[in-house]
C-alpha cells in the first residue's frame, strides 16, 4: 500500500488508490513533485467536513433547548457607585 502518486501513476491506477483511500490511509497526488490533491474515504471526508457545534455553542443559538444548568437571565444588579 503506497500513499502517494504522481498524477499519471494515480490516472493509470485509479482503483487502487480508490480502494487504498476507502481502507483508511489518505493517498496523495502529486505534480512535479508538490503534493497537490489528497483523497480519503467518504467516512473521513464527512468527519472533516460536519459542522462542530459545542455544547454551549448549541445553548447559545438555541437557549430554549438548552435546559440543563444553563440560567440565561439577566442579574437585576447594577453593580455598586464608584465616584470618579
């Protein structure tokens, strides 16, 4: 198993660095020698593109969900006189 292709090795082995990306290892594609493309599984390819949301993240676009231990009112306090 080899992870990286110059662009006619990878045009003339295509299936092989198919199966090779849907086995897990990330195949390079090279022209004059730079790494120019990289293929992965689709398995990989979704991990790395879904969007990440936290859990406060999630509480802050959507507070009426956010239920557990989250207290988004606001503190009738307004602080204490400072004289300048």
């Amino acid at each position: 198993m080899r992870s990286e292709w110059q662009l006619q090795e990878a045009k003339n082995n295509l299936s092989q660095l198919i199966k090779d990306a849907a086995n897990g290892d990330a195949q390079v594609v090279t022209v004059h020698g730079k790494p120019t493309a990289v293929v992965v599984s689709a398995d990989a390819y979704a991990k790395l593109t879904r969007p990440r949301q936290g859990k406060l993240s999630a509480a802050l676009l959507q507070p009426e969900l956010a239920g557990e231990g989250l207290d988004f009112t606001r503190s009738p306090d307004t602080g204490r006189h400072v004289e300048l």
